[in-house]
C-alpha cells in the first residue's frame, strides 16, 4: 500500500477479467484507493481500466 497526500493506495498485479492465467495480455499493474471502516481496509475495485494517478 502507498500513503499520498493523506489517501491511501493499493498497487498490485492482477489479470483482466477473462484472461486468467493468459500470457497476452498478461498481469497488468492496478490501482485501487483504499479507505477504512471500523479499522478494516476497503478496497474500492478492481478497477481494471485506466485511471488518472493520484
């Protein structure tokens, strides 16, 4: 997880969906914010498409 300007991230490789274990296109870095509930972690996602950085 990355902490920028007081939000927090998750980065990790995942494939798209229907492509599963495929060579082409392959695992893809994603990004997904993360906010907190009750100390828990929430990630909002998989967000597969392309996103503006934070």
């Amino acid at each position: 997880m990355v902490e920028h300007r007081g939000r927090t991230w998750l980065l990790y490789h995942a494939w798209p969906e229907g492509a599963e274990g495929s060579v082409t296109p392959g695992r893809q870095l994603w990004l997904d914010e993360v906010t907190w509930a009750d100390g828990r972690p929430v990630v909002h996602g998989p967000t597969s498409a392309p996103q503006r950085r934070p």
